[in-house]
C-alpha cells in the first residue's frame, strides 16, 4: 500500500510538471506582471498552511471546475492561470493535509483576474477620493472648483496621476498584512479562525483607503503629483504610517485561538486530483488553438470598414476627420490603454445613447480634452458591463466587441 501511494505521489508530481510546461506562455506572462506577489503568495501558502478539519478538496475543486469552464469556453487565459494556481493549492493539501486561507486571499489578489477588476474601477475609486479631498482641503486653502481629478488652486490646475489609484499600495498592503497574521501564528503556535481573518482583512483595506486618502491630501499641499523622488517618497511614508504602523498596533489585539488538529484522512481524494487534471488539460489543449475575433461581423453599415486598418489581429482602427473608432476584442479596456498612452482622465459616467446605455470619458491631453464613448457589442446589442456581456457569450458563443469613438473637444 505505501509503495501504490508513493507511485501515485510521484505521478501527480509528473502530471503537474507537464501541466506547467504545457502552459509555460501563460504562467510566464503572468509572472511577468505580478512576479513578486505571485511569488510572496505560494511562499506564505507553503509557510503558513496548517492542518485543517475542513475538507478544502472539494469547494477547490468546484471553483477550479468553474475557471476553467469560463476558460474553455471564453479562451480566458487569465482565469487558467488562477486555476492552475488553485490546482498547485489542492496538490499540496492532498499530500499534506495542510491549507492556508490567508495565503488563498493573496493568491486570489495577485491573479490577473483581480488586476482586471479593479483597472475597471480605478476611475471612479480615484474621483471618490478626489471628491472627498476635496471636501476637506477646501476649508483651508482657497480651491477654485474640482474637476474629476482636477485641482484648481490660484488658477493653476494640479491633477491627480494615475499611480494615486493605490493599486500597488493595495495589494502590498493586503500582502503584508498576511505575512503578519502568518507571523503571529507562527509566534503563537496557535492559528486564527476564518472569521478572525476577514475581519482583519477589512481592517486593512479600510486603512489603504485611509492611507490613500492623506496622501493625495499631502501630495496635493506639496504640489507634486508628477512622479519623482518627493511623490515617491510621499506614497512609502504614508504606507508605512498609514497601514503598517496600525497593522502592528492591532495585531496586538487579535490572538490566535485555534490549536493544531489530528485529522483523519480523507477519502476519494486521489479521483478529485485526478478529474482536476483532466479538466485542466483538455482546456490547456483549447486554450491553445487560435480563435477567430470576428470583430467586424455583422457590424453597424455606419462604420465604413474599407476606410479602416488593422492595428492587430485584436484592434481595427477607422479614423476619419471629426471622429476615431476603435473596434476591439473586450480584453482591451479603453481606461487601460488611453491612460497608457499619456491622456488623463478627468470623468467617467454612464449616459443614453438611443435606448441604450454606453460609457462617456472625459480625458485630456497636452492641454487638449476629447470626449471617449465606448460598449460592448454583441448582437447589435450594447451593454455597458464586461461580466454581463461575457455571461451572454459564455452560454450563446456570439462574437463580443468593444466599440471606442473618440472626438476632440471644440
């Protein structure tokens, strides 16, 4: 018997290897954008796990199930990456028995499937504390009227970049608030309960909204909202005052109770693993195969095609004299790629156009505005939410757009 379960160790460990070289394009991008977190996370998840009563195989199995279900078939290579991680996870609880929640949490926060999410609310995290800066700076120095993002102060116009979203301040906050519950376990010898958890996450993502939000306040007294030393400088003390010093303080006031538990082993686990690992390769194998975009099917005859020009096989760029349209793949967030490309973006709403409702940006760039309007298609129908729009497509496998036209401001 223990030889049969040494071989059934070592060929999980060989599926595994194969899982990772078959997919080596898609975990290398990945670790491209986040190599730091991804890394911090899978060493807190190997540091921190410990043995649990609550059988973790089968909820991980679902939610692995479900990821590479949109994986198959959206060809969303983000969500497959977050499956084989959560897949890396079940291995390691199926040899050892052993699992870490916060690690999870961390694992979850640095997939590209969060970064996503919150790229799409950047804009209006960064007008909500603009506004509320706003509110308070106003009652002692004279502020002419707020923009969006826009400060006019003695008839100078100060704006709020776009590193002043705090996306990087949030994750590393998150991260480093795992690491210290991870660390008191270990000093305890004792582990925190799921609720414990939770509530301390909220803590700390109260405090990175609290830290945020002092320093676009300083930021703004400094007059430095342009990257350099000082802004730099700025955004690490604030951290540091604003997150961690709190962190340490009521850490002191949240003690592990949960000692370490004996737990029988479970069964069925080597047929979770298994099914887990078919599931995985069929979509690793689909995931491969080029997918037509079929971005100008059945378009509006108002967008003349033959005046346009492909920029990618995932852009179709039209230009005309009073208007630029872009027709995209819906992985191309406009916010994304206008900020990328030096424009900042003052407003962001949702308006009507016809019956329909499509998003209007205001953005501005070398003392230029343009107004940016943008959907998603599909079906001749708009929507203006990227989950709704990929839901339709997820069960109808109807060709999805991003429409983007932009005009310049007289």
């Amino acid at each position: 018997m223990n030889r049969l379960l040494e071989y059934k160790k070592t060929s999980l460990l060989l599926i595994a290897c194969c899982l990772l070289i078959l997919n080596y394009n898609i975990i290398s991008a990945g670790l491209t954008t986040n190599l730091f977190g991804i890394l911090a996370s899978i060493g807190l998840f190997f540091i921190g796990s410990r043995k649990t009563t609550f059988n973790v195989s089968y909820p991980l199995f679902a939610l692995i199930f479900i990821l590479e279900f949109i994986s198959y078939r959206l060809h969303t290579k983000s969500l497959h990456l977050l499956a084989l991680a959560l897949f890396v996870c079940l291995l390691y609880y199926s040899f050892t028995q052993k699992f870490s929640f916060i690690a999870l949490i961390c694992i979850l926060l640095f997939s590209s499937v969060f970064s996503t999410f919150f790229d799409y609310m950047t804009t209006e995290i960064k007008q909500v504390l603009c506004y509320y800066v706003y509110i308070v700076l106003k009652n002692f120095i004279a502020i002419d009227k707020i923009e969006g993002v826009n400060f006019y102060i003695n008839n100078a116009k100060i704006t709020v970049d776009t590193a002043c979203m705090g996306l990087s301040m949030f994750k590393t906050g998150l991260l480093s608030g795992a690491f210290i519950l991870t660390l008191e376990e270990k000093k305890q010898s004792k582990y925190f309960n799921i609720l414990q958890i939770f509530l301390f996450c909220v803590v700390v993502i109260i405090l990175n909204i609290i830290s945020n939000y002092f320093r676009i306040i300083t930021l703004i007294l400094f007059q430095c909202t342009q990257e350099n030393a000082l802004h730099h400088t700025i955004g690490i003390l604030c951290f540091l005052f604003y997150q961690i010093v709190p962190m340490l303080f009521l850490i002191r006031f949240l003690k592990p109770k949960i000692e370490e538990t004996q737990i029988k082993k479970q069964q069925y686990k080597f047929l979770v693993i298994l099914i887990g690992t078919i599931i995985l390769f069929a979509t690793s194998f689909e995931i491969k195969k080029i997918q037509p975009n079929n971005l100008l099917e059945d378009l509006s005859p108002e967008y003349f095609i033959q005046n346009g020009t492909w920029v990618n096989n995932e852009v179709f760029k039209i230009s005309t004299p009073n208007k630029l349209i872009y027709i995209k793949t819906p992985a191309h967030n406009p916010l994304v790629c206008w900020t990328g490309n030096g424009y900042k973006i003052i407003a962001k709403k949702e308006i009507a156009r016809g019956n329909e409702k499509i998003w209007q940006i205001k953005m501005e760039k070398n003392n230029m505005q343009y107004n940016s309007y943008w959907w998603y298609e599909c079906g001749r129908k708009k929507y203006t939410s990227l989950p709704e729009v990929l839901l339709v497509k997820l069960f109808t496998n109807k060709s999805v757009r991003l429409i983007n036209e932009t005009t310049k401001n007289q």
